[in-house]
C-alpha cells in the first residue's frame, strides 16, 4: 500500500504538467530582469506545489500571465490565471518573489466559496513554509485564526505538524479539497477532530 502511495505520489509529480509563466514588462522596462526572475521561480515551483496542493478536481494551469502595471497602488492580486504586480512596489522590492509565490498559490487553489481567512492563510503556509523555508513567529493572544495571512499561516503549520493524519492525509489536504469544491465549512475541525477550530487554535496556543 506504502509503496502503491509512494508510486501514485512520484507519478503525479511527473505528470503535473509544467506550467509557463508570460511575464508583461511593457509599461516597466527596467522591471525586465526582476520579470526573468518571477519567471524561472515560478515555473520551478509550480510542479511542485500544484503537487502539494493536489485534490481531485485540481485543474492543471496551462499558462500564467503576469503584468506589471503603474496604475496599481498596492503590492499584487490574483485572478484567475492573471497575477497583476504593482509597479511602483516591485521596483523597490525585487526580493519581493515570495509575494509572487503567494500570488501563485492563488491561481493553484481555484477555491469556491472559501472564507478569506482560509485562502490567505494557505497562500502564506506555502509561501513561508514550503517556498521560503521561514519560520513565522507565534501568533500573540490578540490574533486568532480568522486573521489570515502570517496568522493562520502558522497555524495551518502547526496543524500540519502536530494534529494526526485523516485516511493518511494531512489536514491541510483536506482543507485544500473542501475549498476547491466549494464545500469548505469549520465543521470539518469538528468531523475530524472532534474539537471546534477555536479549540484547536487555543490548543496551539498552548502547546506550540
Ligand atoms: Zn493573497
């Protein structure tokens, strides 16, 4: 069964198509390098986190089309396949790719319905966790886990690492499967752990 897993697992990874990232510097030419950059990280990750990340119904993504525009104030959005990076921001942040990641992690997670909270928590795990391999520090007594971003991002991490599996999986698989099919709801903390979401979070708070 192991070993049937381990061979699933390594198929899907190579079968996870690759994805190409169309990067539009033509409003920000000296963006150009920075835009070459976004590209290769992107398109070495997107295998591996679209793998990360998979359920049944996870639609592989042909293509990426990131723009870089002057009119856009604040740092980047997601939609669809489309990541808009803000010009101004880019071009005093060009280590600014985790924030690229997190974009793309967006267009990986096709969620319906999803609480905000969920959707950039999990954008935030991977980009912290799995991308840049940082370690966020504690949430204070004044978060909790409807606060999204960094927040939940070491939440969903301590889950992962100290919750039980569910038939194998971690949490964060389910989670993922749920959202994309437009199912998710908190009950599933209760289905599985018989405790509500608070009471994990407080439970983390605890322990973590
Ligand atoms: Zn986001």
């Amino acid at each position: 069964m192991l070993l049937y897993l381990a061979l699933v697992a390594v198929s899907l990874l190579g079968n996870s198509a690759a994805v190409r990232v169309d990067v539009d510097t033509s409003k920000a030419r000296d963006l150009e390098g920075f835009g070459r950059q976004i590209k290769k990280t992107l398109e070495d990750w997107y295998p591996y986190l679209s793998y990360l990340m998979y359920s049944p119904t996870f639609e592989d993504v042909p293509v990426i089309n990131i723009y870089f525009d002057p009119d856009y104030k604040r740092i980047a959005y997601a939609s669809g396949n489309r990541i808009v990076g803000a010009v101004d921001y880019y071009r005093q942040n060009q280590q600014g790719v985790g924030s690229m990641i997190h974009e793309m992690v967006h267009v990986i997670q096709q969620y319906r319905n999803t609480p905000g909270w969920v959707t950039e928590g999990m954008a935030d795990y991977y980009r912290y966790y799995r991308y840049e391999n940082r370690k966020l520090s504690k949430p204070t007594t004044d978060n909790n886990h409807t606060n999204g971003y960094g927040v939940t991002a070491f939440f969903f991490n301590w889950v992962d690492q100290n919750k039980p599996k569910i038939s194998g999986q971690s949490m964060l698989y389910w989670i993922n499967k749920d959202a994309r099919e437009g199912n998710y709801k908190d009950t599933i903390w209760t289905r599985f752990y018989r405790q509500t979401v608070e009471q994990v979070w407080q439970e983390m708070m605890r322990r973590a």
